[in-house]
C-alpha cells in the first residue's frame, strides 16, 4: 500500500490516506480489522481513524483508510539523525509513556497491536508547542474476537522486536506487546538492538536462545531494571502493560528530582521496588 497527504475539503483539515489495491478478501480483511481496531479507542496517543472505503473496480480494487494526518517524522529516523547513539533518558520517557498508556488502553479492549516499534511512532508538535508522540500503523492489530485471517505457520510483525513466544508460533499476546516496548526502550536509550546485531537470523536466534544483556549505561537504574524485566523470555515474568506505563512515570518522576537531565536513574528502595 502507500500514504497520501490529503485534504477533507469540507472541514478544510489534513488527512493521511492509506491506499491498499488488492483484489484479495484477505487483504481487505485485514484493512477492515486496521480500521475497526483504530475506531474502538480515543486515545490522544493514538492517529485518528475518520473513514474506511472499499471501491471494487473490474481489474483491481481499492481500499481506503482515512486517519489523522500527524506532521512529524516517527521515531526510528528520528533516532537515526540524532548526532550521538540513543536519546536523553528524559526525551525518551516523554515520548514513550504515552505510548505505554495508549497500549494500556488498547489491551483493556482486548487489542493486540502486534508491531510495536519505533518506526510505528510518529514525534509531532502540537498547535502548543508540545512535542508529542503517536503510536501508528495498525495493520497488523488484532482482536480477541477477530477470526484468523493469517495461513498457518505466517508470524507477523518485525522481526527485530518479536518475542521469543512469537518466534517458536505461540502467537503475541499483551505480553508480547510489552516485550516490542522494551525493544524499543532499549534502542532508543542506547541506540543499539538489544540481540546485537543488524542480521535478521542472528537476531532471531538470539531472541530464542539467549536473554538480554543491558549496556553498562543502563545497569542498576531504575529504567534499566524495568527494562530487562519487560524483555524477560518468559512471558509470564514480564509486567502488564499497566504496570509499565506506571513505572515509566515513576522514573520520570526521579529523574526530575535529580536535575541532571540525563543522569542514571537511583534504584528504588527494596520495599517499592515492582514485584
């Protein structure tokens, strides 16, 4: 498919356009999931969905999805202009917690956004002047209820941020959700992939076979400790994504008390500390 900026001429606003042509049920399908999934939340970290449109032609046809246009550029090539390897520890909690509250509310609806990354992240300024963040691209979401609509034996998402349940066919779930957000925390922070390589395989066999190592930047701080918990290869010890979206703001909360913008965070005493 491909994204066109356009115009809703009546109400004279911006719109992004994306444009599938396919003659294919499947892939009709899957637009009206995408379009579905985004329609069931209201969530200010989370584009807009204004219209769906399936136009069949003679030779091909034709779906249109109508969403929120968001002026900025997503965070994986935000990353990558940056002049130094990963972001300020405060920058990526701004941009990031948000994103965590939007998957708070997608899985309270039993939504499984299935391709969490940096690239599905958009960093926009508001009309106020806010820099803010939105999480994109739901083609690959998934409902509860929704009927299979992937062959047999197809994993989907990327395959740098998949879980290690993923990859062996056990399927994504919350957990695996919260897994791509720690992916996508640990390469922000400190612009690397957690599995240590840009090869497709190796990183694979690294997620299957091996748990994550934090960079030095990052050991005994308390980000660092929530991180490596939400990239555990056992699902079941990672937190929910409740308890990371409450973390992410704890952290926040203790960097601000250091005031050195970019300083390790202290870890929390034994007694708060997250089970």
């Amino acid at each position: 498919g491909a994204i066109f900026l356009g115009e809703q001429t009546n109400l004279n606003r911006k719109v992004a356009i994306k444009l599938v042509r396919s003659n294919d049920p499947q892939i009709t399908a899957r637009m009206q999931l995408e379009a579905e999934s985004l329609a069931a939340v209201n969530h200010p970290a989370i584009v807009e969905v204004h219209d769906f449109i399936v136009s069949s032609g003679a030779e091909v046809g034709e779906c249109y999805l109508v969403m929120g246009y968001v002026p900025g550029v997503d965070l994986a090539r935000y990353l990558d202009d940056r002049p130094r390897r990963g972001l300020p520890t405060a920058e990526v909690l701004s941009l990031v917690t948000p994103i965590a509250s939007a998957l708070v509310e997608l899985h309270s609806r039993d939504i499984i956004h299935r391709d969490v990354k940096p690239s599905n992240m958009v960093r926009f300024q508001g009309a106020d002047g806010v820099v803010r963040c939105k999480l994109v691209d739901f083609g690959f979401a998934r409902r509860r209820q929704d009927p299979n609509i992937t062959s047999d034996g197809i994993v989907v998402g990327t395959p740098a941020y998949l879980a290690r349940e993923v990859i062996m066919g056990d399927g994504h779930s919350g957990a695996s959700d919260v897994y791509a957000l720690g992916v996508t925390l640990f390469k922000l922070l400190s612009g690397q992939n957690p599995h240590g390589s840009s090869n497709v395989g190796e990183i694979v066999r690294n997620a299957v076979h091996h748990s994550v190592s934090l960079p030095a930047t990052m050991l005994g701080t308390t980000l660092g400790e929530l991180v490596e918990r939400m990239l555990a290869r056992n699902p079941d010890k990672r937190p929910d994504m409740l308890t990371v979206f409450k973390a992410l703001n704890v952290a926040a909360a203790e960097l601000t008390e250091h005031e050195e913008g970019d300083a390790p965070l202290v870890p929390p005493p034994a007694k708060e500390a997250a089970p």
